[in-house]
C-alpha cells in the first residue's frame, strides 16, 4: 500500500509549479469527498443492522456489521490522512491547509487505516463463506454461528488488531510516499530502497507490510474467487436440473403462452440477441422477482419450491454484487501492486483519480447491495416512486421494506 499514494513526491513546503499545486489539490479534494461518503454509508448500514430488525441476531447481519466497522475505520483514516501527516516529514507533497500533524498523530492515522484496511478484506471473504455454505451445503445459520463465524471473527480481529500494534510498536507506521494518509511505511519515505537515505524510522517496513496487510490480501482474494466459483457451479447445476425436470414432467403449453422467460420489467422475453438477452439480465439484477413468471406458470412446481429457488437465486445475486463492489474496490491497488512487482515505468495521472474515486467507496457500494433488494419491494408496491426515493424508504425503515398501510374502511 505503501507506492499507492505516491503519484508524485514533492518537498514538504508547497510547490511552487501551479500544475503540481493543482494536481494535489484535486487528489486530495477526490480522497476527502469519497472518503467522507463511505464513512457515511458504512456508519449508516452499522446503525441499520445493529438498532433495526432482528438485530445482530443472524450471521449475515454480524459479518455486515463487521464488514462496515471495518470500512468505518478505513474511510476515516483516509479523511483524516492529509491533516495528520507530520509537518517535518521529508519526501511529501504539500496537502489542503499544510501537514499540521506529529509523529503521535500520524501513528494514530496508521494505525486506524491498517487495522480497517486489513479487515475489510478479510470480512468480505467471510461473507462469501457465509453464502457458500447457504447455497452449496444448505447450512442454517444456528450451525454456521457454532461451527464457521466465531473463528471468523476471531481471527479476523486478531490478525487484524495484532498486525496493527506490532506495526505501531515497531514504529513502522510513517507517512506513506505523498502524504496523503500514514500506514506501514518508511521515514523519511523510500529511505529502505535509496542506499544514500538513512532511515528514521521503518527500516523493514515492507516486510511488516507484507506480512500484516499483503498477505491476508491476497489470501482474501483467492477465497473469494474460489467460493464464488463453487456458488456459480452449483446454481448452475441447480438450473439444469430444473431444466432436465421441466422438460420430463411439465406439459406442453399452449402455443399462446411464449416459452421464453418474461423480463419482470419490460414483460418481454429474454431470448433472441445477445443485446436483449443483456438488457433483460440487467433488469432482474435492479428489479429481481420474488418468483420468475416460468415457474408460476408450471403447474408441477410448488410455491414454496418456487420461493426456495428465488430464494437461491436472490442469495446468489447479492453474492455476485458484493464480489463487484470488492473487485471495484480493490482493484486499483492490486493493479499498482503488479505494476510495481514487474517493474514498469509509472502510471498514468488518470490512474491516480481512478484510485481516489474508487478505493474509499466500499461503503457506498455496500450500502447499495445491502438495500437493493428491500428497494426492489418498495418499487414494486410504489411504482411511481423514483428509485432515490425507495432508497429513502428503505433507510428511514431501518433497512428493510416499509410495512403496508391498512386500508381502513369508513363505516
């Protein structure tokens, strides 16, 4: 994490090129504005889980809530990254105000980034556990709690919470290259791989970087795509079999009734081009059925067979949209990470703003999937409702669908 921010290294007092003044202003003005939305949305789904509904009564909800303490923690280290970077650090830019931290603040600022930067991912790759043994091993949440989430959450906040004291109390927490926020880093910056640079502090920086946050990283995302490789295959072999038992036991319908499956927005089927078939999936992803059209029309098919199925593909999709949101997310530092293992020449400034747009907006991401299919009900009853006003529903409720209102009848 430590080349992440390293843009363009500049001397502590401010620059006097306007085009690098105006380059870190709009860097770091990126870094505020999405940090502080994340911060937001992640505190806001914290609350919803924790004080609404059932609680923190299922595991879902204690890996969210988890998930978004983690973000919390990520978001305000980056807020407050610029402010608390210390004033006499060599080899940083100039940032909004000046640098007006110390040491003592800018190993607070560390410590708080690495303890939810290394979490995050960690929490995300817990939740694909979770909807793997849903979905692949039909494991309810009693035997998930017992048996999978405790040593979860255990070893998650003790990796994490270790890792980040062992970095503070070997004074690798320093200002990161540009100082835009501090995390496990050399001082001065660079001073590990500039033979001529004595360090201060942070001699072995990268090796407690690699170790603490790397490591976990990298593990995180082999997880996540092993689990939800696993997912896909077995929702893949469930329709098939639904398929194979349609065609055995379901009569022939009328040629009146198209065999294509109907979009639930447009009524139209979703055979025939590669576009409409792409623009009906997009529409069950914004606006999923509770239960496809197809299988109510099956006679041989059950209503609580078909909730299960919706179910399954419901539980399947918000999976799905997680895992974007964490490729979304994550995907600029792993880029920077094999760009920097193989040694090519330095990235672009557009890279740069990709990075500050995306990297701190886990929480708005989260709290989007996390509310969407509450937001689909509530448009569903309300169809003249626009979608930020079922989105506003949904958080005024805590999270979920609004109760209907009785009708009361005069007498």
């Amino acid at each position: 994490m430590e080349g992440l921010f390293s843009y363009d290294a500049a001397p502590t007092s401010a620059p006097t090129h306007p085009e690098r003044l105006g380059t870190t202003i709009t860097l770091q003005s990126i870094q505020l504005t999405t940090s502080t939305i994340s911060c937001i949305a992640s505190s806001t789904i914290a609350l919803m889980v924790s004080r609404h509904g059932y609680g923190l009564q299922s595991p879902y909800r204690r890996i969210i809530f988890g998930l978004s303490c983690a973000d919390i923690l990520s978001s305000l280290g980056f807020m407050t990254g610029p402010m608390l970077v210390p004033r006499t650090e060599k080899g940083v830019r100039w940032t909004i105000g000046g640098p007006s931290g110390t040491i003592a603040t800018c190993e607070m600022n560390g410590f708080i980034l690495t303890l939810g930067g290394t979490a995050a991912p960690m929490y995300m790759c817990g939740l694909c556990v979770y909807y793997l043994c849903k979905v692949n091993y039909n494991m309810s949440d009693r035997s998930f709690a017992r048996k999978i989430e405790k040593p979860i959450h255990a070893f998650i906040v003790g990796w994490s919470f270790i890792g980040a004291l062992v970095a503070l109390i070997t004074d690798n927490i320093n200002s990161v290259p540009g100082g835009d926020t501090c995390f496990i880093s050399s001082s001065p910056v660079k001073c590990e791989i500039d033979p001529l640079v004595e360090c201060d502090r942070g001699e072995h920086s990268a090796t407690y970087a690699m170790i603490i946050s790397y490591v976990p990283n990298i593990f995180s995302f082999l997880g996540i795509s092993v689990c939800m490789a696993r997912i896909a295959c077995k929702v893949h072999y469930m329709g098939r079999v639904s398929t194979i038992y349609r065609q055995r036991h379901v009569p022939p319908q009328t040629p009146s009734s198209n065999n294509s499956a109907e979009s639930p927005v447009t009524g139209q089927g979703c055979n025939g081009c590669f576009l409409k078939v792409f623009v009906c999936a997009v529409c069950r992803f914004v606006n999923p059925p509770l239960v496809s059209e197809h299988e109510v029309r099956n006679e041989i098919v059950t209503r609580s067979e078909a909730i299960a199925r919706a179910r399954i593909r419901d539980t399947y999709q918000q999976a799905i949209l997680y895992v974007l949101s964490f490729f979304l997310v994550y995907l600029w530092p792993y880029v920077f990470g094999i760009h920097q293992l193989i040694g090519a020449p330095k990235l672009p400034f557009a890279f740069s703003i990709l990075f500050y747009i995306f990297y701190p907006l886990g929480g708005l991401f989260n709290i989007l999937v996390y509310t969407r299919l509450k937001v689909a009900i509530v448009k569903r009853r309300k169809p003249e409702f626009i979608w930020i006003k079922c989105f506003w529903e949904v958080i005024k409720a805590g999270g979920d669908a609004p109760p209907r209102r009785p009708h009361h009848q005069t007498t």
